[in-house]
C-alpha cells in the first residue's frame, strides 16, 4: 500500500506510513488547542521536518478538506468566538475560500500577461 499522505511505501496493510501517521497523531493530540506556530515547535520536537508535515496538512484525498484547513477553521472559529461571534466556519468553507483566492490569483496574473505593450500600442 501506499502512503495516502506522502506516496510512499506504507506497508502491507497500512494506508498511512509511519511519518506522516506520526504527523496525523500529533495533529489529533494537540487538535484546538495549539495555534499552527505551536505545532510547528512540536513536529520540531519530534524530529519532524516542514516537508513532512507539509505534505501531510496539504494533502487533498478525494476533494475533501485538508488537515490545514480544518486546523484553520479551528483556528478561525476559536478566534471569532473570542470577539464574540458564531465563528461557524467549517473545513469545506476554508476549502473554497482557499481555492477561491487561487484560481482568482491565476484570473490576475493572465491579466496582467494581457496588459502588455501590443495592448498599450492599441489604444
Ligand atoms: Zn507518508
């Protein structure tokens, strides 16, 4: 099998290696009550490099939100609440959120590529 997070071999039976496993535990340990620069200091900690991490929170498994944007809408929920708001952000709203300012990004940068001199001599 391979790991669902990383690609690499996982083992016989396991659909996680035991680097990224390492990364879901410590997620799901920690999971509201450590900001992302807390964590960091922990993956740290356990020998953990940002690759390896990196790879597991941004991996997208079939459309379904990442672990960093569920650790977002965590984040994003505890942070409202706080200012007294409902803070009822879910991981698939930071999910469209995300891909939203992506695909807006590439919207923005083919504009630019358009605004060139041959337009410039047009007008
Ligand atoms: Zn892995």
């Amino acid at each position: 099998m391979k790991c669902e997070f990383c690609r690499k071999r996982a083992g016989f039976l396991s659909r996680v290696c035991s680097v990224c496993a390492k990364v879901v535990a410590i997620v799901e340990r920690t999971a509201g009550q450590v900001g992302l620069a807390q964590l960091v200091d922990i993956f740290a900690a356990e020998g953990l490099t940002r690759e390896q991490v990196d790879q597991v929170l941004d991996a997208e498994n079939g459309g379904r939100p990442t672990i960093r944007d569920r650790l977002t809408s965590n984040m994003v929920n505890t942070l409202m609440r706080g200012l007294g708001m409902p803070g009822r952000q879910s991981p698939g709203d930071v999910r469209r959120v995300r891909s939203a300012a992506a695909s807006q990004q590439e919207a923005g940068t083919s504009r630019r590529s358009g605004d060139g001199f041959s337009e410039r001599w047009r007008c």
